[in-house]
C-alpha cells in the first residue's frame, strides 16, 4: 500500500532546478521528486523555465507542483552568448524572487533544498535562509562540461572566475552528492580541497520500475512485427552523444546479416538549439555516405505511417519521441546501443534493462556500474567500431531467443534491485534526516557575494532593458 512507503518524519523539500526541460538532469530530478512525494513529503520544484511543450509528463500533468519564477529580467542567453553569466543571473533572481521580492517561499515553509546543476547561487541561499539545509546534487563538474568542447583561448579565459565560483560555492551546501562513482572519482580529481572536507555521497539515479504494458493510445509501429528487428539508440542529438558510432558499425553490417533490421535513432532535439539541428544533418549525411537508406520523422502519426511506406528505410530518426512512443520502441527492440563516452551515469540502460532488452554501451562511465558484461549486455571500447558492430550481428543472427530472454530477466532483476524509484527516495530521506540531525552551515560569509549578485542582477536587468529599447 501507498501508506507504508510514506515516512513519520514528513518534510517540505524544495527543489531548484535551472531549466526544467528533457534531459538526464531533469529526469533525475523528477524521479527524485515524485520518490519523495510518494514516500509522503510535500515537494515544490522552483524553477527559470518550463516549457509544457518540452518537459516530462510528471512536470505538467499536475503530478509535480512546479513554479516558474525568475525569467522575468534575465534572458537565457544575450545575442547567443554568455549563457553561464545569464544562468547564474536567473538563478540569484529567482532565489531573490522567492525569498525577499515575494513570500512564496515563506509560504511554502521549507524544510530542506535540493539544488542541482548551478551551485553559483548557494551562498546567497544559505545567507538568506541559514537554518534550512542544503543539499546539492552534482550531476558532473561544469568547468569539464565546458573544456570538452572546443574553446577559443577568450572563452576559457572568460570562464575562469566562474570555474572558481562553482567550487566555492559548492562549500556552501551542508551535503554534496554524485551521480555514480565514476563521477564521484571525476570531482575528488577536480576538486581536492572540497573532497577533502566533504563526504561526497553516492546516490544513483533511479526509474519507475512499475513499467507500463501499454504504450498509450500507440499502436505498435508497422515496421517493428516480426521479421523486423529493432536496434535503438535513445540519445539527445548532441555531438558528445556520439551517436554516429551506432551508424558506422550498422554499416559494417552486409545487406544480409542487416536484412529486416532497422536501426532507430530516437531522442531530445530541440530545433531552437543549434547544436541539435547540425547535428542531425551531420548524422544524415553520414548515412547517405556510408549507403544506408534513411528518413526522420518528429511526430507518432508520421513515425506509423512512414513504415508502410518505406519498408526498405535502415536508418529511421525519431525526433523528440513522447514518452509513450519511447515505451513501445524500448519493448520493440531487441538491442539498445547507447554510444556516449564516459557518460557520467545513463538513465537509458536501466529502462532498456527494466524492459528485458540487453544492452551495448561504451566500457567507461556510468555504464560500468550499470551493464554487466556477458549477463545483462556487452561494454565495447568506443573506439572499436568493429567490436560494437560484431555485438550487433550476434544479437540479430547469433543468440537465440532463449539467451536474449535470460539476459533479459537478469538485466531486469538488476534495475528492480539496485535502480528503483523508492531506493533513491530512501537515500535521499537518509541524507536530509542526517542534515536536519547534523550543524547546519552558516551563512553570514556569503553575505558579500549575495549582494555581489544581487546588484548584478539589477545590472544586468537594467541593461537588458536598454538594449531592448535601442
């Protein structure tokens, strides 16, 4: 029953989370919100952007109480540029929204924060609110983020002051936690001095393991009954996703050992983000150069449609799939490949696993902690294309579907084990129970920097104002 689940000691979290859209972050912190929730803690979700249009189910079906405050002043980015500086700067004006402009969060009553993504604005919280502990979920350092990229010599100078603010303001939460111990690994190396004097924590993601039979009001997809066979990549279309290695090793694949067989590329695209347009055209022309017949698709109805009409397609892009759309491709497929590199965790795995699908995934990162090699899939060096593409052909013409089964059931058994939804909530009910038992840190030394922050918001707030009237 729902009652046994829920705790004695009842808190208020307060979650704040930069831009509530699709994404490992946000799936995360909506796992971990409805976790609470159903273990009986009241939960808001303080928020600079949600976008019904592009946001999980549980963000605007009402399942979550999720409030937009503090994108009044500050845009997300100025002509395309400075989107750290204008993140901090929502983030110090939606804390200052709720704490000092309005009585939202007196209202609310909080007993804890949950903070995630962007530490910048934690000392101005803690000088704010000093007695209300802070937790502070570190999904993998910013600064790493950002030096994977290509960066001319001006950028990185201009992200120096904001590398060592994240740091220094990560001090200010009274408990830091990592997604996996892969990251945990990652920040002790960046960050020696705060590992030092912090206990960073472990607390894996987690999925809803009451997995749906039903795909909604979806049908399943024509060209996905037998004797077609499905092997999907669900990845947002990003380059660090490296989503063309599933390409290249399907193509490796004779027309034969690929006969009936479809590989799915599904997952986040927004076309206001730059990076995921170019991104799809690049993997589109890397199809027409290696061969392999293709089409994309961006709605169900078009996605249903398009197999009776181009059985002979290989390479079929889904974008932006719905989540009732993800649910019959994951019990369609018989393999997931999940290509990135060094992932810091990976949610896709466990909902393959969950549905009984074997996985391939990168052997670094996440994955490792996550995918078993030989018993609930395979972990191949990205950089061994043939390998990748010698898994795929087992799993379409070498195991029968006795083995898939068995893989399946222990790929499922793991999830439900170590992944499930009430797991993280427990070791999240843990950690605020021990903070709220602990000395909460003070606040007052943050005092100067939240003011610091404070008038940059009006500044900038001001000058965008100018700008918009020139």
């Amino acid at each position: 029953m729902a009652g046994d689940n829920k705790t004695k000691n009842q808190k208020t979290v307060v979650f704040l989370h930069p831009d509530l859209g699709i994404g490992g972050a946000e799936r995360l912190v909506v796992d971990a919100a409805v976790g609470l929730q159903k273990r009986g803690h009241k939960v808001v979700i303080f928020t600079s952007h949600c976008d019904p249009a592009h946001c999980f189910d549980e963000a605007r079906d009402g399942t979550l109480d999720v409030r937009v405050h503090g994108n009044t002043l500050i845009p997300s980015s100025i002509l395309g540029r400075f989107s750290i500086l204008c993140a901090i700067l929502r983030q110090l004006h939606l804390i200052l929204h709720i704490t000092l402009f309005t009585s939202i969060l007196r209202d609310v009553s909080p007993s804890a924060f949950f903070v995630d993504q962007l530490s910048a604005g934690l000392p101005l919280l803690k000088t704010l609110l000093p007695n209300i502990p802070i937790f502070f979920y570190c999904h993998f350092p910013d600064l790493l983020l950002v030096q994977n990229r290509q960066s001319s010599r001006l950028k990185q100078l201009y992200r120096i002051p904001f590398d060592v603010l994240e740091e220094f303001s990560m001090g200010y939460a009274d408990s830091i936690a990592v997604n996996s111990g892969f990251t945990k690994g990652i920040v002790t190396k960046t960050w020696p001095n705060l590992a030092k004097r912090t206990d960073l924590k472990i607390v894996y993601p987690c999925i809803d393991t009451s997995v749906k039979k039903e795909g909604g009001q979806i049908e399943a997809l024509p060209w996905s009954k037998p004797p077609g066979k499905i092997l999907l990549s669900v990845n947002r279309f990003e380059r660090k996703k490296d989503i063309g290695l599933a390409i290249r090793a399907f193509a490796l694949l004779s027309p034969e050992r690929r006969r009936h067989t479809k590989l799915l590329l599904a997952g986040g695209y927004d076309p206001r983000v730059q990076e995921n347009v170019q991104y799809h055209q690049e993997l589109v022309a890397l199809c027409d150069e290696l061969k392999l017949k293709n089409a994309t698709t961006k709605t169900v109805v078009a996605a249903q449609s398009l197999g009776n009409v181009a059985g002979d397609t290989e390479v079929l892009f889904l974008l932006s799939v719905p989540n009732a759309l993800k649910e019959v491709l994951l019990r369609s497929a018989r393999l997931l490949v999940y290509t990135p590199s060094n992932e810091h965790f990976g949610i896709v795995p466990l909902e393959a696993m969950l549905r009984g699908k074997p996985v391939l995934a990168a052997n670094n990162g996440g994955p490792t902690e996550t995918v078993l090699e030989g018993e609930t899939g395979w972990l191949r060096d990205p950089t061994d294309v043939k390998g990748w593409s010698e898994v795929m052909d087992t799993v379409l013409n070498g195991l029968g579907e006795e083995e898939l089964e068995r893989m399946g059931r222990r790929g499922k058994e793991r999830v439900e084990g170590l992944f499930a939804e009430s797991q993280m909530a427990e070791r999240l009910e843990g950690i605020f129970e021990e903070m709220e038992r602990g000395k909460v840190k003070g606040g007052i030394s943050g005092l100067v920097l939240g003011m610091i922050g404070a008038v940059l918001v009006l500044g900038v707030a001001v000058g965008v104002v100018v700008l918009r009237r020139i």
